[in-house]
C-alpha cells in the first residue's frame, strides 16, 4: 500500500523576515500544522520568499488555502497554492 502524502501548501512572495516559527504561527489556527519551513539560499543562508506549510488534514489545508491566498502579511501580498509534487511533474511529463 503506498504512503499517504500529507497535504501540503506552498506559499510564496513572503517577507525575507519572516521565520519557520512565525509561518507556523500564521497557519496554525487553520488546523494542525505539521511542519512549516521556509527556502533558504545555501551560500547566503537567507530566505528566499517562499516555502512550504504542511497540514495533518486535507480539509485543514483547504481552509488554510482560502483564508490566506491573497493575504498581506508583515506588508506583502503573499500567495498560497496546494504544492506540486515530484511525481504529479512526472505525470505531466
């Protein structure tokens, strides 16, 4: 049987300081956040204004998606979408 994937969201145009903790705390009152990281430069190790926010339910994610797409957060207008997957890039290949 394979592995259910947990939902997950991607969330871009976020502020360079904004923090994992504080993607967290903004998606937390939707439901169970599992995990929320941001995508660093490697070299720079700063925040490139995106990152991922991953829910324990598909309907927690949902809700989350319509609350916060088009939101503007710490002065910026960020946008959240369910995030692709390797395989569904495989798939369309």
């Amino acid at each position: 049987m394979a592995k259910r994937m947990k939902p997950q969201l991607f969330v871009s145009r976020l502020s360079f300081f904004t923090t994992n903790e504080k993607l967290k705390a903004l998606f937390s009152p939707f439901g169970e956040v599992t995990e929320a990281r941001l995508v660093k430069d490697p070299r720079t190790q700063r925040p490139k204004g995106f990152g991922f926010v991953t829910f324990d339910s598909e309907v927690e994610a949902q809700n989350a998606l319509k609350a916060m797409n088009g939101k503007i957060v710490d002065g910026r207008l960020i946008f959240v979408e369910v995030a692709k997957t390797r395989r569904d890039e495989d798939a369309t290949s």
